[in-house]
C-alpha cells in the first residue's frame, strides 16, 4: 500500500475518529463525508468514539487475508460500538475458542502488519475481551 | 418499452483451463450462442461483456474492445460492465435495457473469467478487492471470512446448523454431476464437508465455492423477432437490481442481503410474478450459507427456515423449488463475471426443456440471482417461456 494512503486514514485507525452528522446526531464509523440520512442539510464532523463495544458475529480465519499469514488462526469480528456503529475487527489476545456473541470489548491500539522487511509498519486497532 | 426474449445461449467448459486462453474462452462461448441463435455474427448491434478483473487475473484491461476485435465483431459498441461476482448480471442487466428502450435489435451479453492463470494465493486477493480495502481488508477480513461472519449471526440466530450448510453442497455437487459443463463431477457427502479442511469457521473449504475459468454467453432479441430465430424464445420479463453498504459492519442485517430484497421486489414487480410463481432458480452460492439466505431474500421460504427447507429436500430437482439445477457455484464453478450470464444459460436451457438429465419437468418460469461481494450488488431477473 502507497504510504499517504495508510497515512491519510491515522486519525480513524489509531484514534477511532469517525464522524457525527450535527444536524441528525448520528455518529458513524468510518467517517463518512456525505451523510447518508440527511444527505445535503447533514453537517458532518469528526467524532471520538468510545473504545467498548460488543461482538455481533465471529469467524476464525484458518486461511490468511495477504499479509496476515503469522497471525492464523484469527478471529475476525463485527462489533458494536457503544456509540452505535459498528466495526470489523480482529479479536486479540485470547484463545479462538472464547470468543462468544454479545461478549464485551475493548478496541485496542495494535500493529497490523508491515510492507515487506524494509518498508512501513502498519498499525490500527482491534478488540481485546473485557473479562467480567 | 418492448420485450425481450433470449434467442441463443453458449457456454464452456468451467474449471482450470490451462490449455485455453481468455480469448479462446469467450469467443468459443458467443460462436456456441450464435450458433444455437441460428443468427449472422454479421446482425449483431451491440455487446455487453461482465468482467470482474481482467487487470488482476491477466494484466489486461480494455477487455470489451479486445473481445470485440477477436470475435470479428468490430466496430459494433462493446462494453464491459463491473460490479465484482455480480458483473455478468450487470451485463445481462444492461443488454436487457437496451433491446427494451429500442436503440439496439440484436445484443449480446458476455460474462468470463480466467482465474487460474495466477496462483491461487493471487486470485484470493484479487476477490477480496469487492471488499472494503480500507476497513475490512486492512484488518484481516477474506470473502470467506465474511460469509463466515453471517452465518454465524444465521447460526445464532435462527438455529442453522453447519450440517444444514453442508447439505447446500452436497445437493449442488450431485446437480453438478447432471451438468455437462460443470468444473466438478463429484459427489460429497456431509460428512466430507464438515470433515474438509477449516477456511474460515464455521465455513470450511466444502462451503466454499471454486477458482474457476469460464465463459458464457446470450444473445437477445425484441420478442416480436425472436421467433424467426428460434421456436421455443425464452422471455426476460423482470430484471431488477439493488446497491448496498460495500462493507458487511454498515449494514443494519448480517443475515439478509438488502440488496437481494429491494433486486428481487422490483424483479417480480416488473414481471408481475411473485416467489410462489417461480418453478426453479440459480441463486448466488459462493457459500453454502449464501443459498440458505438466498432462498429466503428471495421469499421461497420464511426468514430464517434455509436450513430446514433444504434439510427437507425442497431445493432439490423434484422438490418444491429446485435451486441450482446447474450444480451453482458451488458445483459447476464460479469464473466470477462469467456466472450472471451461466446463470441465464441455466434457466434458458431449463425452460426450453433441454437440461437432460437435471430438468425440472413443467419448468415455465426461472430466476436468476447473481450477488456482488458481500451484497453491495444483487441483480435478479425472472425468465418466462415464450408460448
């Protein structure tokens, strides 16, 4: 991947910076430039959401995506966020085993992979279980 | 508007063709439809051709005008039409419109693939470009992965087992053994399927469908002039199509493809049928949980009953719906912008009574449901006999 590429989205992959439409007040991840509910009277800004949300759905990727082959098995996930929308993510530190719908996470800071052995890191963010 | 009737259909072999090139492929599949359209290549007005990604598979881009060139069709308009695995119903979509508006008589609509001239690990990556690059590739997410996300939702919320998964592939690859054209001849059974190696669970390498090289072809024609063609034209009389989130997580349902539904409401409209009309359809199976959830988006069954319709046997030729006939994606392959129009085949061949050994006896109207990526494309069309 082209380096401004990765560079432009920081804010959201480290951050969780999506966006709150003023004028309906929902909040959306990714950011969105048009609002999809209020289209041309919608007034987008950015919006910090709050890392915990919980698991809607889980698969454990025995066969990588490119680039993600160190990492098998991997949970992949969507979850809810508790500011509304939802997101695909990897679930972390765990056994694959334990992940369950409806279980509580916390998105967490974490390198995703990198340009070959000389090029740049890629990092972003994915779920971490909330052990009660 | 005027109605449009399919008057030839061609199609290839399907599966690793590596003794035949991209060229080869299509033009043997429009010399078959010319041939079974009894037309001169000389009358065709214009083409569409679905294609995925040429430039990915290949390095070859500009593909309407090469195929253009090749069939000795220049300089008659030709159009490639993309909406990833959905491409070849695009094209059929698009040719449609245009014999309908009246600005062109005789259109072909084109779908191919060559999938097998890069390596496999090359191929999966190309696919996983109809998902969202920026927020579910680039965190791991594969096709696989996906579909395996919705069916574990469909598991969690409706009871569906992976045993029901497993009896989609196993009805799709006994179809596909009736299926002269299909890549596999090759029974499974369910316990092959639950024992075969993990892709993404719950979805294993047996739910999965196929890298595929194929091409197919139709040719249509104003109803009012099919007839001087052939004796048995076979009308389109709905054809709908529907957009949807690119990305699963935008969606408010993992379990339904909106997209399918909004497609499917302006197809049965426009043909004036509803689900309880339709004798037999090709869905889009690149999962064996996609036909589950096909079948349902589709009004066959209730939300949620996928499983147990096809537990029940309904979906097999002889049941109350027979669903893939052609053996699916599953069975037959899945060149991706190849299996709109295969689709189309299928249910032309069907209606005309010529399917041999897999008809579905009466067949008097056809669906054809054709997906792209994780369902921001759906196109549904419904096929009539003519008489």
């Amino acid at each position: 991947m082209a380096v401004p590429r990765f560079w432009r989205e920081i804010p959201s992959r480290y951050n969780l910076i999506g966006s709150r439409c003023g004028n309906c007040n929902k909040v959306m991840f990714p950011p969105r430039h048009i609002c999809p509910h209020c289209r041309r009277i919608g007034k987008l800004e950015p919006y910090k959401l709050k890392p915990r949300g919980k698991v809607v759905s889980y698969a454990i990727t025995h066969v990588a995506a490119n680039g993600f082959e160190d990492q098998v098995p991997y949970v992949l996930a969507i979850v809810e966020l508790e500011d509304g929308p939802r997101l695909t993510t990897q679930i972390t530190d765990c056994d694959p085993a334990e992940v369950k719908i409806g279980d509580e996470v916390e998105i967490v800071f974490r390198r995703m992979g990198e340009e070959g052995e000389d090029g740049v890191l890629y990092y972003g963010y994915k779920g971490k279980l909330v052990k009660p | 508007m005027r109605d449009v009737a399919v008057i030839g259909v061609g199609i290839t072999k399907f599966g690793e063709l590596w003794d035949v090139s991209f060229r080869e492929m299509i033009i043997e599949a429009g010399a078959r439809a010319i041939e079974d359209a009894k037309i001169d290549g000389k009358q065709l007005d214009a083409m569409y051709v679905g294609n995925m990604s040429s430039g990915q598979f290949i390095r070859q881009e500009h593909t309407g005008a090469l195929i253009a060139d090749h069939a000795g069709l220049v300089p008659i308009p030709s159009t490639r039409v993309e909406g990833a695995c959905a491409s070849g119903g695009l094209a059929l979509r698009q040719a449609v419109i245009t014999v309908a508006s009246g600005i062109h008589d005789f259109v072909v609509a084109a779908g191919i693939e060559k999938m097998t001239d890069v390596l496999s690990g090359v191929a999966m990556g190309a696919l996983a470009t109809a998902a969202d690059q920026e927020w579910e590739v680039y965190v791991g997410a594969t096709f696989p992965g996906l579909y395996a996300l919705m069916a574990r939702r469909h598991m969690y919320e409706f009871g569906t087992t992976e045993e029901q998964m497993a009896m989609v592939a196993v009805k799709n690859h006994q179809n596909a053994c009736f299926n002269p054209c299909a890549q596999y001849h090759m029974k499974v059974t369910v316990d092959a399927v639950l024992n075969s190696p993990p892709v993404t669970l719950p979805l294993k390498l047996l739910d999965c469908s196929p890298i595929t090289d194929g091409a197919a072809c139709v040719i249509l024609a104003p109803a009012e002039k099919a007839r001087k063609f052939n004796d048995t034209p076979i009308l389109i009389t709905g054809t709908g199509q529907a957009s949807d989130s690119i990305s699963l997580h935008s969606r408010p349902s993992l379990t339904s493809l909106r997209a399918t539904t909004e497609a499917a409401k302006a197809a049965y409209k426009m043909a004036g049928v509803g689900p309880d009309d339709i004798d037999l359809a090709e869905v889009h199976d690149c999962f064996t949980i996609a036909e589950l959830m096909a079948i349902e988006d589709l009004g066959f069954c209730k939300k949620g009953e996928g499983g147990k319709v096809t537990q029940e046997g309904e979906t097999a030729i002889g049941g109350r719906i027979p669903i893939n006939t052609s053996g699916g994606l599953k069975g037959k392959g899945h060149p991706v912008g190849a299996t709109g129009i295969a689709q189309a085949v299928e249910i032309v061949q069907q209606l005309r009574g010529e399917a041999g050994k897999r008809q579905v006896d009466g067949a008097e109207i056809g669906l054809a449901h054709n997906v792209g990526g994780s369902g921001g494309t759906a196109v549904v069309h419904v096929f009539k006999r003519g008489d």
